[in-house]
C-alpha cells in the first residue's frame, strides 16, 4: 500500500453535501485509518492546498462528532499551504512606504 494518496473533491458542492452525495468524508476516514494501519501505525500527515485546506478543517469537525478523538489518535500534523484560513492577505505593495506608478 502506497504511503501517500491524493483526496479529490468537487469544489462546486457544500460540504455537507460532499458526503451525502459521495460519502467523501467517510473516504477520508477510511482512507486514513488504513494510511495508519498500513505505515506501522504511524499517524497521517495531511498537506493541503488551496480550498481543500477548508475542506479538511471541516473533515476534522465532521470526524470528531462521528468519534471523539479520531483526530488525535490518527493525525500527526496538519500542513496547510496557499489556503485561505485567515482570508486574504494584503498586497506586498501595502507593506512598503512605495506607491505604485499612476498612469498620466
């Protein structure tokens, strides 16, 4: 069994409606409970990108009150890269003392 795998989803559904349609959060759980069992008992490290970093987060709530504990017992850490968690960021140009050129 391979030690990493991907976790598509279908961006232009809710998430709640991730599972009804696709048990897609029951994927995730199964998936990462066999990741574990599969790796000498090694916890999951979940990287994500983007929207999936939300779509995770929500996973770990949805899990929760499936199982208490599910998250602590299975997941090492949680590596989010480029996902929107705190919203937008400001422009690098709002951190300098530098105005952009304006046309004339």
């Amino acid at each position: 069994v391979s030690t990493q795998s991907t976790g598509s989803y279908d961006w232009r559904l809710e998430f709640s409606n991730l599972e009804k349609r696709d048990n897609y959060f029951m994927w995730l759980k199964m998936n990462t409970e066999l990741k574990k069992f599969s790796n000498s008992g090694h916890k999951v490290i979940y990287i994500t990108h983007s929207m999936g970093s939300i779509v995770v987060l929500y996973f770990f709530q949805w899990v929760e009150n499936q199982s208490p504990g599910w998250v602590n017992d299975y997941i090492e850490a949680f590596v989010n890269i480029g996902g929107p968690l705190l919203g937008c960021s400001k422009s690098p140009v709002s951190y300098t003392h530098l105005t952009l050129p304006t046309k004339r």
